[in-house]
C-alpha cells in the first residue's frame, strides 16, 4: 500500500525583493511523525518565489521517500496553492519556471492536492524558512539517521538549570520632534516638559518589576529617560552604543511626508526595503545587526537578572522581533508610544517569551 503523506511548506524574503529562503517538511499523515525537512537560501527574491522553492523542495522530498504516495500540500500562501490548483494564472517568469518543476515532480507521486492553511498552522515550515535566511540551511532525513535504543542511551551530567533573563524595554519619553512624529535618529535633543513627565512615571513603575540593572543608549533622550527612573531605583546607569537609534541621514527631523517630498525615490526605498539605508544613513538591517551584538552582551553579562533597557522605537522593534522568532520586517507593523513597556523573557535554552507590548498604563 501506498504512503500518505503531508507536505508543509513556506518561504520568505526580508525586503520583498530581499535575502529570501524556503522551508518544507514531510509528515506521515496518518502519524503527524516529521519524515524530512528542508530549508535552503534562494538568493535574493521575492516572498512568491521564495514560497515556490520550498514548494518543489517538499515534493521532492516526498517523491524521495516514496515515489507512489498521496500528497497533500499545506501552505499559508493563497495565491500558490490557487495556482498550482489551477485555478489562478502564473504571470511571473520566475514562479513559472519553478511550476513547471513542481508540476514534473507531482506528475511522479501518486496523487497531489493543494490545501491552504492558516498562517498559525504553518509554523514549522515558516521556522524553516526562517532558518534558511538567518544562514542556517537544513537537509534532515529521518529515516537514514541511526536509531537509538533505550539499552544505547548512556547516563549524562546532570543537565545545567535553565536560566531566563528578563528584559523590560522602556521608550524613552517625548521630544519636540515626537507630537509630530519627525524622523528622529542621532539628534540630542532633550525631553520635553511632558517626556520628563513620562519618565518620573515610568520611573514609579520600574519600583514594581524587580529592576537589577539599568542599561541605556547614550543619545541625550534616552539618558535623561534612564537616569530619572535609575534614581527612583537606586541604580547607576550602563551605556551601550549599540543600543542607539537608526541613522535617518537626510531624512532626520523631517516627517514622512516632507520625506517622500524632498527625497522621492530614496525615502520610498527606504520605506519599502528593510536592507536599504536611509540617505547617508542606516538601514534597519545593520540596526538589527548591532542590537544582536547588544542583546548578546546583556543576556551573557546579566543571565538570571530583570534588565531595564532604555532605547528608542527601532532597536525596541528589533529586540521584540528576536524574541518573536520574526524577520526585521515587523518594524513597520508594531506602534511604540513614547515611554512605552515592552517585556521579554530569555531563557539559556533558547526559548524566548514577548510578554507585553507597548504598554502605556503607568502613562494615565
């Protein structure tokens, strides 16, 4: 009898055209036992090709393990599974150069349908993907790796504990430039009236959460934020460089609309293209890059303590969507008022926890 089989596949592009890859897997169906996995970098593509990849990768896969067998493919993308269905038209000539491929490889299986899923039930194959763009490829086949008996299983060391590391990340309060929401990078301005406000408030709510260390990016807003509620504490201030906001270039203290304005073409990149720099300034990649750096240094100097981190919109962003297990992508699509509490939890094995987001009640 022939095997049954379900394939999950997914992909992905940090820019959209960007650094893309896909990720597929194999389950028995009548199990759920996870038979193979794949995930690999396609280059730079699009999100639509990316998806496409890790589409032919499952079916190959599955054609590997059992060339007779039904197939069902799960994915979250709608216009895949409506085109490899038949029902929709493939215009790109890249997605229908990868068809064509998983059409050949189908037409070996048994059978194949298409079914579309949720985002939230595609998981696996999107950790996957994931995976691949973050540079860590993977070809796993579970029925060639050797199989491990209760009798071959040795005594170990006793396991080492598992230690969270708590982070509340606190906005620093309001300037001039945040009523308007002005582009506001490497500038000193100070708080305002109302951002010192914000701060002695937030500084009320640090007494509650068990702060043991106060770290903070040294632009003048940031500094001001963290010494108001590092005195309310009885702590001293750390400075990290890396903790700074994005270099806006020429695009500081406009708005997004005097942006597009004066800079058309490079502020719509800018906006569209997490890997594209601002004009003479950063891109939100190489933000992500240093706030990596950053948060590396916190959970190894403080392992098991509550860090209070005083930063600014981006890095804040990108230090929930590490924790979120997401691609830089998510900036543009989380809000982050001004001494705002976001909270996630690191534990040394690797699971991660986002427990609050942009929580303003101490603000009322």
């Amino acid at each position: 009898m022939s095997g049954r089989f379900v394939v999950e596949a997914d992909g992905g592009s940090r820019g959209n055209p960007g650094p893309a890859g896909y990720g597929a897997l194999v389950r028995d169906a009548r199990t759920g036992k996870v038979l193979a996995e794949r995930a690999a970098s396609v280059g730079r593509a699009t999100n639509n090709v990316a998806e496409y990849g890790g589409l032919v990768a499952g079916l190959q896969a599955a054609l590997d393990l059992d060339a007779s067998a039904d197939v069902e493919v799960r994915m979250d993308s709608k216009l895949v599974v409506e085109q490899m269905s038949g029902r929709w038209k493939i215009k790109h000539p890249d997605m229908q150069k990868l068809a064509v491929q998983a059409r050949a490889i189908a037409r070996q299986l048994g059978s194949v349908r298409y079914t579309w899923v949720p985002r939230a039930q595609n998981g696996a194959a999107d950790a996957l993907a994931n995976s691949a763009m973050d540079g860590r490829p993977v070809h796993r086949d579970v029925a060639a790796e050797p199989s491990v008996t209760e009798d071959d299983v040795q005594p170990t060391a006793e396991p080492a504990p598992v230690v969270t590391t708590v982070t509340h990340l606190l906005r620093h309060g309001r300037t001039e430039h945040t009523p308007e929401r002005r582009y506001s990078g490497r500038n000193d301005l100070p708080l305002s009236a109302t951002g010192r406000a914000e701060a002695e408030a937030a500084a009320a709510r640090a007494k509650e959460l068990g702060i043991d260390v106060v770290v903070a990016s040294p632009l003048r807003r940031t500094r001001e934020t963290a010494e108001a509620v590092a005195a309310a504490l009885g702590l001293q201030v750390e400075l990290d460089d890396d903790l700074v906001e994005l270099d806006f270039g020429d695009l500081e203290g406009l708005t997004a609309t005097e942006a597009r304005e004066k800079h058309p073409l490079a502020a719509r990149r800018f906006m569209a293209d997490v890997t594209v720099a601002a004009p003479n300034g950063e891109s939100i990649a190489d933000v992500s890059k240093r706030v990596a750096r950053a948060r590396e240094r916190l959970l190894d100097r403080y392992a098991g303590q509550t860090v209070l981190v005083v930063s600014h919109v981006t890095p804040i962003k990108l230090l929930l969507a590490a924790g979120l297990g997401v691609g830089d992508e998510v900036v543009h699509r989380v809000f982050l008022e001004a001494a705002s509490l976001s909270t996630v939890a690191w534990s040394s094995d690797g699971r991660t926890s986002v427990r609050v987001v942009n929580d303003t009640s101490h603000l009322r």
